[in-house]
C-alpha cells in the first residue's frame, strides 16, 4: 500500500470517530455537532500528517511543536463554545472537541488501537455515566430570566435563596434580563426545575443550560 492511500485512510478514520463523537453531541442538541467534530479531527489528524512527512529533510525541525499548536488551537475553539453572552456553559461539548483533537492527532500518527479506544471511552463517558450518574450532591445550571420590570428579576433572584449564585442584570431589546448560576440538587430532573421556575411570578424563563 503506497504512504499516499495510508495517510488518506487516516484521514477518513480520524473523520469516522469525530462523527461518532459528533452524533452523539447533536442528539442532545449542543452547539457542536457532527461537522464540527469531523472538522476537528481531520484537522488535527492532518497537521500530524504534515509534521510527521510534510517537513522530511529539513533540519532541526520539532514535531512535537506542531502538536502543541494543535492542542492551543482547539482550546480556542472549545473557548468559544463556553462563552455564552451572560453565562459560562458547555464545558461537556468543549471538553469533547478537545478530546476530539486529541483522537484525530492519534490517528494521523497511525495510533488507530488508540485512537478506537479513546473514542470508546469518550462515547462511554458522555452516555453511560450521564444516564447512570449518582444523583447525589448538587449541579450548576445556567438560567436567563426577562421581566419589563427590574423589580420583578430582584425579587425573582431573592426567592431562589442561596441557590442564586453569580448574576448580571442587564438591557436587551427593551427588555431587563438577569443571567446567573442556580445550583440545584440532582436529584431534581431538568423538566421539575424547569416547571418550577416557570412559576415564579412577574419574569420569563428564556434559557436554562
């Protein structure tokens, strides 16, 4: 087999296990989904690819330094998933294209045991364990409330108690908003919390992450 179809099927394999990565992040409606991840680690299985035979014969050359470029270049990337306007969220969906990254530098180093079992792992992680988590202990969701009166978000704020982390009141199509960050016990399902801050009176949930 000629190193031009190996290093193509790398491609193609770093592609395949970005996708399933991706799959399952859009089944659950996050920001990043399947192009994404495949962009990522054929992106990152591609630059291995270069630093490994696009630099053969050229002195004191470091591949080591091309894979670091990598890891900061998808860190951006992750950053601009977690940054919301008001709220900090999306850390799973980050922490998975850096993961993602990771997968595709492993195949374009031809480490495809690697590589499988990585994707493994991670396919593991975001479902099984969160379908089969330990509902002790407390989780941290991010909620954006609006209310013509400024008033109303106060008040809103207060009758969470110390749930009520961090918040900012803000302006926003002339509307007053409020995002912060609740925690709440997880034993409480997303769809109780959801009612429950439906019926706070005088604001309008928007979001809850």
């Amino acid at each position: 087999m000629s190193l031009t179809l190996q290093l193509i099927i790398r491609l193609l394999v770093a592609g395949a296990l970005g996708a399933l990565i991706g799959y399952e992040r859009e089944l659950r409606a996050k920001g990043a989904g399947v192009r994404t991840h495949v962009l990522v680690a054929l992106g990152a299985a591609l630059f291995m690819i270069i630093s490994q035979h696009g630099f053969a014969g050229v002195d004191r050359f470091d591949a080591a330094r091309v894979a670091a470029g990598v890891v900061t270049g998808i860190g951006f990337l992750g950053g601009g998933i977690i940054m919301k306007k008001n709220h900090v969220s999306g850390l799973t969906t980050a922490a998975g294209l850096w993961v993602t990254g990771a997968i595709g530098m492993s195949v374009g180093c031809g480490m495809y045991l690697m590589a499988g079992a990585c994707t493994f792992l991670v396919l593991f992680c975001l479902e099984v364990l969160n379908a089969y988590s330990i509902k002790f202990g407390q989780r941290e969701v991010a909620v954006v409330f609006s209310s013509e009166d400024e008033m109303a978000l106060l008040n809103a704020v207060e009758s969470l108690g110390k749930q009520a982390g961090n918040f900012n009141l803000y302006r926003e199509d002339g509307l007053y908003k409020v995002a912060l960050d609740m925690r709440v016990s997880k034993k409480e399902s997303a769809l109780e919390l959801m009612k429950r801050l439906k019926n706070i009176p005088g604001v309008v949930l928007d979001s809850m992450e």
